[in-house]
C-alpha cells in the first residue's frame, strides 16, 4: 500500500467508527477493542443540537460525504500509529477570543501527539508566529491538561499588523521552517483564515526569498516545499458562513442569558423597560436566539431592519404587554442594528423613544467583553474538541493540491469545506446589507436563520384573537419526569396555538390528571414568563394511561378536547403507544396527538435530541469542573461520579468528553473486571505524570454488578499508596435548574411546530360533524432527525425501541465515544476507514442554510 493511502486510510479510521449498537454477545474484551476514533456520522444517523438546521425534509439537500472503503490489518494498524512520525504541527489563536477554543487546542495537541507528529503552541497568534523565539514552544499531553474548561484561549491571542505585510509573513516562514512545521491550525474569525489562505499561497514565492537570503537552505526548503492550513472558526457572533455555529456562540449566548434572567428579576420588582444590547458585529444571531429565549417583546437585528412606522408598532406592543398583566418589558439590541435606511439603532434610541412616549421607567444594559468571558459550554467543549480532530486529520492528509479548508459543523457532521469559498459567502452578507437587499441577506444567514425569524415574529408581534370561542381545543401536558424546558414548550405551544385561533387547555400531573379532569383552559398571560422556569409548572408524573382509559376518555369528550400535545420523556412515548392501542375500544381516543420529547435522559426513539438533556449535560460539567479542581489540589486522587440517564448513556459519554474524563461506563458498551482493572492501571500510570488526579463518569444503570460502590471501592484497594477514591452521586440536581439557551430555544421552536402540525391534523380530521383520527399518522414523536425536525409515527418506532431497557437500539453518540478514549490517552484500535471528500458550500447555498 503506497504511502498517501495509508496515511488517508488511517485518518479516516480516526474519524469514522462503525455503529456501535449494544451487543451482549460480544465479550468484555471484544466490547472494549472495538471502538475507533469517530467524528462524522452519516447523514441517517445525525443528533445535532444545533437548532440552525432544523428543516422540513422536504428542502434538505442529501449530500453524501463517506463510502466505505477499507478495512485496516494489524500491520496498518502498527503502521497508523507512526503516520505523523517526522511531521510538525502548529497550532494559534487570532483574532477576539472564543469560549472552546482551548478545547480545540487540547485537542489538536493530543491527537497530534497520539499520532506521533510533534506539536507547537505559537502564542500571541500571527504576532508569536512573526517574531517567533519562545512564542512558538512545543506541546506536551500534559501542557494541555486543566485547559478544557477555561474560557478565552491559553496560547493568546492578538491581531497582528506585521502580518498583513509581506515582510511580516517571510519572519513567519523563516521561523516555521526551521522548526521543520509545514502544518499550521489556525483558530479565529474570517480576517484570521483570510490571512492564512493569503499565507499559503505565497509560501513558495517566501521560501525563495528566504533561501536567496541564505536564511534557509536548499534542504531546508525543500522539507518544507508546501504549507498546510486548516482553519477552525472560533467567534461568538456565529456570522461565518459554512458551519453551523462557530466555537464559542453558544457560551455567548449561555453568557448573555444568564444576565437577562438576572436582569428580569429586578425589572420586575419596579415594572421597568430593559434594553439590552448584545454583541454581533453585523449579524443578529446572538440577538435573534437572545430573544426567543427569554421571550423578548422586541428585536433589532441587522439582517431584518424594522418598518419605517417601527416606533409606534414598538411602543403599541410595549403597551399592550403591560394591559395584559406584565410588569416589565425586554427589547434585545443587536450592535449592528440599523434601519431600512441604513441609519443605525442604538440602545440609547431605544430607551428614549420608550421613556419619551409611553413614560416607562427603561434601563439600558450594554453587555459588552463579559459575552467573551466565563467558561465554556459543554456544547462549545465538544465542538472544540471534535473540530480539533478534524483538524489533525484534514492537515496530516493535505497534498499540494489540497486547498486550505475550514472545519465546519454540519448537522452533527464535521466536514471540511473550501476556505474562501466560505470567507467569500461571508462577505456577500456583508454586501448585500450595505446594499439594502435585506431579503437576500436573510436568505444567505440559511433557512433555520429565517425559521428563528419567523417563529419570533409570530410570537412577539401577532396579536392573539380577542375571541373567546376558539376554531379548535387543543390540550397541553407534561408526562414524566421533570426537564429544563418544558415549561418553555408549553408557553410555545399555548401560545402558537391562541394565535392559531384554537381553544388551548392545559393539563395538570399528566395522564393522572387527564383522567381525573385536572384540566383548565390557558390564556395569553396564563403563560407568561415561563419560559426561562425550570421544571414543570404544569406538574409531571410517570403515571401510563392504559389503566384510565376509560376515565380519559370521558373528559376528551366533556372537555371537547380535539388534540393533544404530550411533552414528555420515554413516558410519554409508551403512552402515546397505549393511546394508540386504546382506540380499537374508544373512539373517543381517535384524536391527533403528538410528542414532544423531553428528557434529560435523551432516551426517547425518534429523535436524536431531547428538550433538558442540554441543561443537565451543563449541569454535570460544572460540577466535574469543580471537582477536578479539588482533586487537582489534593493531588492523587480520582473522582467516581454517576449520572442520570437509566440504561442512556448519554450523558456520561458527553459530559465525559465535555469534562475530559479519564473514562465513562455505559450499558450500551459492555465492560468486564478486565475492563476495570485496565481503567485502574492507567490512572496508576497518570499518576506518575503532572496530571495528579482522574475523573471516572458512570452511568446509574451500566451494569447491575459493577456499582458505583463497587467501582469505588476496586479504585479504592488497587490505588492504595498512588491515589485515594471520592464518589459523588449527582441525583436529581440534573432535572434542575433554569433551562441554557438551547433548551430554551429548542424547546420554543418544537412547541410551535407541533402545534402548526396539529392544527393541520384536525382539520385533516374532520368529518361529519366531528373529528376523527385513526390513521397510523395521527399519533406521532415530533423529533430531531437527518438535521431535521421530523414527524414519525409512535407505532414504526416500535421496531426501533428497546423497550426493556427504554432506549433507541440505535443511538448517534456512541460514534463519538472513542474520541473520549484518545483524548484520555487510551490505545484504542482502529479499523474501519471510510474515504472523505471536500465539500463545496456553493452545493449549499441554493436549499440550506451555510450558517
């Protein structure tokens, strides 16, 4: 096999893992070698969080990116593990920080290392790389422990004037090649991988000057004949076109709400007017996604500049929210906010055009640096961490005639795109709002930019009906246990629904309510305020509707209900299952419903995603975070902490990936004594190093044997004299807490789909007089698939669903286990390869969204 194909063999094994579905019949050993180094599932089997892809199927575009390949021998094997042998790696920040960018660092340094390559830090950015000497100092897998979970980036960062001068990008050259590095990651903005294309191109033309000079050899020149670059997008404002979301927005986000809530609170207590301004730069993101997560009463963002007659539409809407009952009003300001003019709006115009026509107290907060700071998002650690991979990848595989390319997020995929084509997107937004052509503007953020347009739009400026007699009845419930956000999915729905001209009841404790007629109708301000709450306001239980049927079905008839919207977990799944079955003997059971699911277990088939598993991810982050930082000053000890999930391993894999756990056991990967016992001597060896402590994440139902007590007490009597043991048991503080922006959002944007479907479906329903449902259809799981939010019918998920241990036979993430396992310094095997091509953002533009 010629070298460049092996060397494309193994870096697609480190990127793709074959589906790792639970199989009992493999042994401990087999389960524990089986896994590979993946980042891009397939398209089948994307879970994206990122609500900037949530569209209808029927306008997504298929492009498939993998076809099976090779299967690697043992030789290959030993072989891979040398491919970055005699190779450099270098590694900068530029531009403004980023939350993340530390864990795309991290990354990038150990997965570097793991292959053999050498790796270098270039500190202070474009800066460190011109004037070199100790800017540009080697990596170690020790030098990037206690990074994951710090904000801003450890290396630095700094824009760079010498840089954009041909003299400042030969010093560059000269100090790289004689440290022999022809790879350079470079994390930033679209300036920062601008300069770096700019950079590579001129690299041969740099190379002969330097050697005409006599500062390089011939040899030296001709080591280094080639530069590759990879960019990483590392911004808040999320204005890159080509990812999905850049590394750092969602921390930003989670930043800013964190303040709004704080911000309501007092707003409140003295029924005052808040204008916040958020950062941005010229895109509205930030904004946008600010508002429908605190349920803002108005936005101005760049990409959609208000009517000409906007005052009086604000200040009528201002008013009106007050008549209704509330005490405060949030208006969001993005910084680039402007008119249809191009005149900008500021937050001080915003303030005193309320203060000047309706006499409101109003408050004006600039948000400022304090978006950049704070620590990283789970999300933002993962996406850092697996964009880093993509990165080692991308570099170690250029050739020549490989263009620079950025990693982008697509979906759930981590796929390489051309650079420019991206940068040059990026700036035809730019253009087309100087140009006034808003419209276009809009349509080039990407659909699911649009979707978030329209869904505030709905929300925040429709004046519901003033009827009191509503076209249809639709009722609201929670089912299972409690999950940040589900109060948000019923204020959506509610509220969508009022708007819709329906009669919107809400249900109390689920089914149990149902069937005792703890049912009231739901106005305007019966939700107001909740979608920043925890919990469930409604009150949730795991109660099954199968032995109340009867009893159900004679309040769907007293109440005239003609629809139901359940929110809920695995619960709510066999429930709507028992409804469906429930039919065949009541037909008053023949009504549309659908399912929202809403877990922190994020076990329920159908979707890759649940509303709460979010904000119960973040939850076990920051308290890994700060138990990493009581055993890193104890030194020698490790920490066993179990998490929520059931037989869902969810959450221990990515919190061990967002926390950088030395391991996770799940039920879904079956593990032995042998296992264990591995696990154990590896800390012994990690103790030997400067990194003086360990993290093991378990899952509450991993294995009924392998306890948390027993795991503890085996690292407790094997780590006698190198280490001590802790346990911790997280418990029901993952179910707490107030919902993070993406549930908030999320959760927003499900509550108002499933009541648009709804409507439909009644109407659909219709007949003689009355409505009736029941068709396979009727019943359906509202869930997040192929980068799309997806109808599916509760009864062909049946075939999908491990009802025994309530989880999907299939499930995204596991692909992403073994990164967990590398990072964590584990040899693992590799493979399965699979053969990746470079995408073109230009196939994108047409149907989906770049951004």
């Amino acid at each position: 096999m010629h070298k460049e194909e092996l060397h494309l063999k193994f870096f697609m094994c480190v990127i793709q893992s074959r589906q790792l579905v639970r199989t009992p019949q493999r042994t401990g050993e087999e389960a524990s070698t089986s896994s590979m180094l993946t980042q891009k599932p397939p398209p089948e089997a994307d879970g994206s969080k990122n609500l900037d892809t949530m569209d209808d199927p029927d306008t997504m575009e298929d492009i498939p990116i993998f076809t099976n390949d090779w299967t690697m021998t043992h030789e290959e094997h030993h072989a891979a593990r040398t491919l970055g042998v005699g190779k450099a790696i270098a590694v900068l920040t530029s531009g403004g920080d980023a939350q993340g960018m530390n864990a795309a660092v991290r990354a990038v340094v150990r997965v570097g290392i793991f292959t053999g390559a050498r790796v270098f830090f270039v500190h202070e950015g474009y800066q460190g790389l011109v004037d070199g000497g100790e800017n540009i100092r080697e990596a170690t897998w020790e030098s990037v422990s206690m990074m994951l979970q710090l904000g801003g980036t450890v290396i630095g960062s700094a824009r760079c004037k010498d840089f954009r001068e041909r003299e400042g990008r030969l010093r560059a050259a000269h100090n790289l090649v004689k440290r022999g590095i022809t790879n350079l990651c470079v994390i930033g903005g679209d300036g920062s991988l601008t300069g770096a294309d700019t950079f590579r191109s001129e690299w041969s033309g740099l190379l002969s000057d330097l050697q005409k000079e006599g500062k390089i050899t011939a040899e030296e020149a001709k080591k280094s004949s080639y530069l590759n670059i990879v960019g990483l997008v590392g911004s808040i404002d999320n204005d890159f076109c080509g990812t999905d979301m850049t590394i750092g927005t969602d921390s930003a986000l989670h930043r800013i709400i964190e303040i709004v809530d704080a911000i309501t609170t007092t707003a409140q207590s003295h029924q005052r007017t808040f204008v916040l301004e958020v950062m941005g730069r010229h895109c509205g993101y930030l904004a946008l996604v600010t508002s429908l997560s605190c349920g803002a009463d108005w936005v101005f963002i760049p990409e959609c500049p208000p009517d000409d007659d906007w005052e009086e539409h604000l200040c009528r809407r201002l008013s009106e929210t007050r008549t209704r009952g509330s005490r405060l009003n949030i208006i969001i300001v993005a910084e680039g906010a402007i008119d249809k003019h191009g005149k900008p709006i500021t937050s001080e115009d915003v303030k005193n055009l309320v203060v000047k026509r309706l006499g409101y107290d109003t408050r004006v907060t600039v948000l400022g640096h304090v978006q950049r700071g704070g620590t990283p998002s789970a999300f933002d650690r993962i996406l850092g961490s697996r964009m880093g991979v993509e990165a080692v990848m991308a570099l170690l595989e250029g050739t020549p005639d490989t263009p620079a390319c950025v990693v982008s997020l697509s979906g759930n995929q981590a796929v390489r795109l051309p650079l420019m084509e991206c940068v040059q997107v990026t700036k035809d937004v730019t253009k087309a709002m100087s140009e006034k052509k808003f419209d276009e503007a809009l349509k080039l953020r990407g659909r699911s930019f649009m979707n978030n347009w329209e869904v505030y739009k709905l929300l925040a400026h429709v004046r519901p009906p003033v009827s009191k007699t509503g076209l249809h009845t639709v009722a609201v419930m929670n089912v299972g246990a409690p999950a940040a956000g589900m109060n948000a999915a019923v204020r959506s729905t509610v509220r969508i629904g009022l708007i819709q001209g329906n009669r919107v009841l809400v249900v109390h404790d689920g089914f149990e309510g149902l069937a005792k007629g703890q049912i009231e109708e739901a106005g305007w301000s019966y939700v107001g305020g909740w979608t920043g709450q925890g919990g469930s306001k409604l009150g949730t239980k795991r109660t099954l509707p199968k032995k109340s049927l009867e009893q159900i079905s004679a309040n769907i008839t007293k109440f005239n209900i003609q629809g139901l919207v359940i929110i809920g977990g695995f619960e709510a799944y066999t429930g709507g299952l028992e409804l469906m079955e429930g039919r065949k003997q009541y037909d008053e059971l023949c009504i549309p419903f659908v399912i929202i699911p809403a877990t922190v277990s994020n076990n329920v088939p159908g979707s890759d995603f649940s509303v709460g598993a979010d904000t119960a991810l973040n939850t076990i982050c920051t308290t890994c975070d700060r138990i990493k930082q009581s055993a890193a000053g104890t030194k020698r000890r490790v920490f066993i902490i179990e998490t929520m999930g059931g037989y869902c391993g969810y959450l221990a894999t990515m919190a061990g990936l967002a926390a950088g756990a030395d391991a996770a056991y799940i039920f879904e990967e079956p593990f032995t004594i042998r296992d264990l016992q591995a696990n154990v001597e590896h800390l012994v060896q990690k103790m030997k190093t400067t990194v003086k402590r360990g993290l093991v994440l378990r899952n509450e139902k991993c294995n009924e044997n392998y306890t948390t007590d027993f795991i503890f007490n085996l690292y407790s009597e094997e780590g006698k004299g190198i280490f001590d043991s802790r346990k911790n048991v997280l418990g029901h503080m993952q179910q707490g807490g107030s919902p993070t922006p993406f549930d908030r959002n999320f959760a927003t944007k499900m509550g108002a789909k499933a009541m648009n479907w709804m409507t439909g479906k009644i109407k659909e329903s219709y007949r003689n007089g009355r409505i009736f449902a029941n068709t396979p259809d009727s019943g359906c799981v509202l869930g997040m698939r192929k980068r799309a939010l997806v109808f599916q019918p509760v009864a062909e998920l049946k075939d999908q669903t491990d009802f025994e241990h309530r989880i999907p036979k299939e499930q995204w993430w596991l692909k992403l286990r073994p990164i967990l396992k590398i990072l964590a310094k584990y040899e693992i095997d590799l493979d399965t390869s699979e053969h990746a091509h470079l995408e073109h953002i230009n196939r994108k533009r047409s149907g989906e969204a770049p951004v």
